[in-house]
C-alpha cells in the first residue's frame, strides 16, 4: 500500500472517534462506568451530563484510574 502524500486524499477518523473518544468506555472516580451524556470542559477535562450542573462530575479513562477503581471498572467488562 503506497503512502499518501497529500491531506485530502488521507483516510478521515470513523465518525462517533473524534475529541470526545466515544468509543472509549468513561469511569467515575470510583470505578463506576458512565453510561449517560458527557461534555468536555475549557480546560479539556470531562465531566458527565450533556451540560454541566451541579451533579455533573469528572469522568476518567481507564488507565487514569487508582487500582482499586481499576478493579471494580473490570468487574463491568464481564457484565454483558
């Protein structure tokens, strides 16, 4: 396969796998997957909620994750 030289003609991302990584799985600091809305603050941090309220809290990846939260973020995986 030849490599592309020009940006016009380079593969675009999957859409739903852009800034907001929503095919990446988002955790609470404790571990529990987050299943609902989500939005990026100015600073780039993500929090929970389509908008941002008092309830809205800071979502994590995985690997950002303590152990023990990493454990229990294990224990969703082989819920199915």
């Amino acid at each position: 396969m030849r490599k592309l030289q020009n940006k016009k003609h380079q593969r675009k991302q999957p859409e739903g796998l852009g800034n907001n990584m929503k095919g990446v799985k988002h955790y609470k600091k404790d571990g529990t997957v987050h299943k609902g809305g989500s939005h990026k603050m100015p600073n780039g941090q993500l929090h929970s909620g389509k908008t941002h309220s008092k309830s809205s809290v800071k979502l994590f990846h995985y690997g950002d994750l303590n152990k023990k939260a990493q454990a229990k973020a294990r224990k969703s995986w082989k819920k199915k």
